[in-house]
C-alpha cells in the first residue's frame, strides 16, 4: 500500500464566480465558490481521470482524507467541494 502525505500531493485552491438568473425571485444570483483540485505528483500519468467529491458536514475530515487518498493512489485527480 502506498501512502501520500502533502509532500506527494499537489494541491491548488481555486476560486470560481457563480452567475445565474432565478426567475422566482427575478434577479440575478451571483456568488464565489471555493475548489480544492488533487493531484497526485508522482504518478506518470499525463492525462488524469477526474473524481469531483461533493460534501458537506455529515462527512468528518478523516473520511475525506482517507476517501481522498484512495483515488490518489488510484492515479486520480479529485476535486473537493464542500457545500454548505
């Protein structure tokens, strides 16, 4: 079993502005949402499968990293979305 600590991970934060139209409240909604995008950095794979792990609350940190780390060994790279 392979272990990936920070140091075998690149990790990036992104910042994406959301814009949408709600036709209920006739406005338009606009707001940021944060990404966390994975990669494994001692792999040789040049194009990667992409995981998108969607989570809120329910799910505790250790579970996440272990989730996460098991589709880092796996060769994928996994994008984490923490809603809220």
């Amino acid at each position: 079993m392979q272990f990936y600590f920070n140091g075998f991970q690149d990790q990036d934060r992104k910042t994406i502005d959301i814009e949408y139209f709600d036709p209920t409240l006739n406005e338009v909604i606009q707001y940021n949402r944060s990404i966390n995008i994975i990669k494994p950095v001692n792999s040789n794979v040049e194009k990667y499968p992409v995981v998108i792990i969607i989570h809120g609350e329910l799910v505790d940190s250790n579970t996440m990293a272990n989730l996460k780390l098991e589709y880092l060994h796996n060769d994928y790279m996994v994008i984490l979305l923490d809603v809220e």
